[in-house]
C-alpha cells in the first residue's frame, strides 16, 4: 500500500489562486509597524538600562545592587527571547502546516519567506 503525502482531498497538481485581495500593502504596513514597536521596545530598554546603571543608588526593594544588576540582565535577555520568538514561531509554524501541501505550494512559500 502506497503511503500518501497529501492530506485526503487536495489534488497533487498545482492550481493558480485566484486573486481577490492584493496583501503586499497589509503585509508591509504590519511588518513597519512591528519594527517600530522593536525598536521602541527595545530603545525603552536601553533607557532603562542606562539610568539604572548611571543612577548609583538604583536598585529593586529587597535586593543588593548586585542582584539588582543580575535581575536587569536577566529582563534585556528575555525581552530579546520574546522579541525573537515572536518573529521565528510564525515562520516555523506555516512551515509545519505547508508539510502537508502539494511540492508546488510548499516551494511557493518557502520562498517567499526567504525574502
């Protein structure tokens, strides 16, 4: 018995869609605006960052200043962990759901996230 590729339904060969909504200008402006939110995210940190460290006085309520330090770190490192999650997850979840597509449409958009 021949193991199938495709889930039950979808037809091997490739068919055009046919186009209704032209995206590229939805996807450009939510691409622009979540930059801008990286780089506010991440320009807030920054901020952060430097008065904590130029302020010598700074630190949280129960902790040393060592510990202080230690806490900030760990904080830039998850905001970055979340700012790279947030951009790879979608990528590696459409490639696990296009597993299941023809070659044709699975070539289709494994290119178009390599842009």
């Amino acid at each position: 018995m021949q193991k199938r590729t495709l889930l039950p339904g979808v037809a091997g060969d490739y068919m055009p869609p046919s186009v209704v909504f032209q995206s590229r200008t939805v996807i450009g402006r939510a691409r622009r605006r979540a930059a801008f939110r990286d780089v506010f995210d991440l320009g807030l940190l920054a901020f952060v960052d430097a008065l904590f460290v130029q302020w010598p006085g700074a630190h949280v309520p129960a902790f040393d200043r060592q510990q202080s330090l230690m806490l900030l770190a760990a904080v830039n490192l998850a905001m970055l962990g979340v700012i790279w999650l947030t951009r790879v997850l979608p990528r590696w979840k459409a490639r696990r759901v296009a597993a299941t597509w023809c070659p044709a449409e699975r070539t289709r958009l494994v290119n178009s996230l390599q842009r």
